[in-house]
C-alpha cells in the first residue's frame, strides 16, 4: 500500500517542479524578449536618421544616378532616395501651405539625396569620419543632418539600454536562485534515500545518475511549456498591439527559444548535480537539521 502512495508523491514533486521551472523560464524569456526588442528597435530608430546631401543647381539625372550608384556601394549606405526640386517645392508647399514660388518668381530648392544611415554609422563620431568622403562626391554642394537630436537619441538609447542589461541581469539573477532552491527541495525529501544509498557502497556517480536524469527532464518539459506559453502571450498582446508582430522576427524569436532552452536544461543540470552532492556530502546526524 505504501508503493503506490510513494510513487504518486514522486509524480507530484515532478509537477511541481515543471510548474514552477515553466514560470521562472518564461520570465527569462521575457527578459531575453525585451532585450533583443529594445536593441532592434535602436537599430532602427538610428536608421531613421537621415543626411541631406545638397546637389548643385543644374546636375543632370545621369549625375545623380552615378552618384547613388556610388553610394549604395558604401558600408554606411541603407538607403538613397533622390529629391527633385520640383518634389522639394511640392512638399515645403504643402508644410507651410503656400506656393514659395508665386511671390519669388523661381524655385528656390535644390534637388537633395536623402541618405539613410545603417545602424552603426548613424552617430557623430562615425559621420564626421565619412564626411570629406561624401563631399568629395561630384555636385554634392553641403550635407546637412540634426547633429543634437542624433546626439539625444543615442545619449537616451544607451541609457535605456544600460537600465534594461541591469534588470535582466538582477532578474537573472532571481530566477536561477528560485530554479536552485525548487530543485533542492525536489532533493530534500530523498535526502535519507541518498544516505542510505551511499552506506551500501554505492558510487556517487550511480547515486546522482537518477536524480539528474530526472531533473533534465523537468527542464526539457519546463523549456516546451515555456515556449508555448511565450507563443501564446504575444499572440494575445499582438491583438491589442498589432504593431508588436513586427518584432516577432527569426533573428529575436530563435535566440529567445534558445536561451529557455539551454536555461532550462543547463540550470536543472547544474542545480541538481550541486544538490546531490550537498547532500551526499553530510552526515546522518546533519540530514536532521537542515
């Protein structure tokens, strides 16, 4: 009669276990979720950035299709977009709501190439380098870019940053420790079986064997519950934030995955090979006051 209660209890610290395992992996994968978030959105608000490279008066459009040519080439170069001086007029017109040209009697735009900046370039000290390079492009007259709001938008996105890496690693920090302690407890109550099963002469090796066995197991169903329930969180908040879809992309979901899953089976592991050995260490007298 007593088998079949002890196994049942086995099962029940087993669910415990993956239950709260699930939890602290899923925070993980939240943490790892807004990190990789935070860092694609920098990426592309600094691409958002633009240089206005002015063009003399009068460059013909094959000109102007060699000199984008030449850029797109460029290391620095995401993307260029020509701008007529009958496009400028348009939109300055539409800005201000009158024509500048009626009262001025000519058109006093110049055709300009709007050049976006790849993440990496788009700061001061990068643009100051590819300066003379750019303006020693053919009819290239000025280059003109908000060099203070790039200077805050950068100064704001590594203090963001800096804030976001100390919180994941405190809540790190605080995860590991609630996985370590739900699988010492999952331990604690076995802790005489080990006793008892280094008396006999059994080899340490043997002893944790099971033990970790059983624990990877937990990480791996924790890591799959984890998963799903990180699938289904942003599923649901993608109806209320459509534009949260965008950041569901390969190059942020996979890595996020990957770190629950490595999480999920490395800490298990380590956790429950540290346990076994705490307790294997002890004495009979010391398993009764811990």
């Amino acid at each position: 009669m007593n088998r079949p209660h002890k196994r049942k209890k086995i099962d029940l610290l087993f669910v415990t276990a993956t239950i709260s395992t699930t939890l602290v992996l899923l925070l993980i994968g939240i943490i790892t979720f807004l990190l990789l978030s935070a860092r694609q959105l920098s990426s592309n608000l600094r691409e958002e950035m633009t240089l206005e490279l002015v063009l003399d008066d009068g460059i013909s459009r094959n000109d102007v299709t060699e000199i984008i040519g030449r850029l797109d080439k460029m290391p620095y170069t995401k993307e260029c977009t020509y701008i007529s001086k009958e496009d400028a007029l348009g939109e300055m017109t539409g800005e201000m709501g009158v024509n500048p040209s009626e009262f001025l009697q000519y058109n006093p735009f110049y055709a300009s190439i709007s050049l976006k900046l790849t993440a990496g370039y788009a700061n001061y000290d990068s643009i100051r380098t590819i300066t003379p390079e750019i303006e020693s492009v053919k009819a290239v007259k000025e280059i003109n870019y908000q060099k203070d709001l790039m200077n805050t938008v950068n100064d704001n996105i590594r203090k963001i940053s800096a804030m976001l890496l100390g919180m994941a690693l405190l809540l790190s920090l605080i995860s590991i420790t609630l996985i370590n302690n739900t699988i010492k407890l999952t331990i604690y109550s076995l802790r005489f079986i080990l006793y008892s099963m280094k008396l006999v002469g059994a080899k340490w090796s043997f002893i944790r064997r099971p033990f970790i066995r059983k624990n990877i197991r937990i990480g791996v169903a924790s890591a799959i519950l984890a998963c799903a329930c990180f699938w289904g969180i942003l599923k649901f908040c993608i109806r209320y934030e459509p534009e949260l879809a965008s950041l569901m992309t390969v190059r942020v979901m996979i890595p996020v995955y990957a770190v629950i899953t490595t999480t999920g089976l490395l800490i298990t592991w380590i956790c429950a090979l540290s346990s076994v050995n705490r307790f294997l260490r002890m004495k009979s007298g010391e398993l009764y006051y811990i």
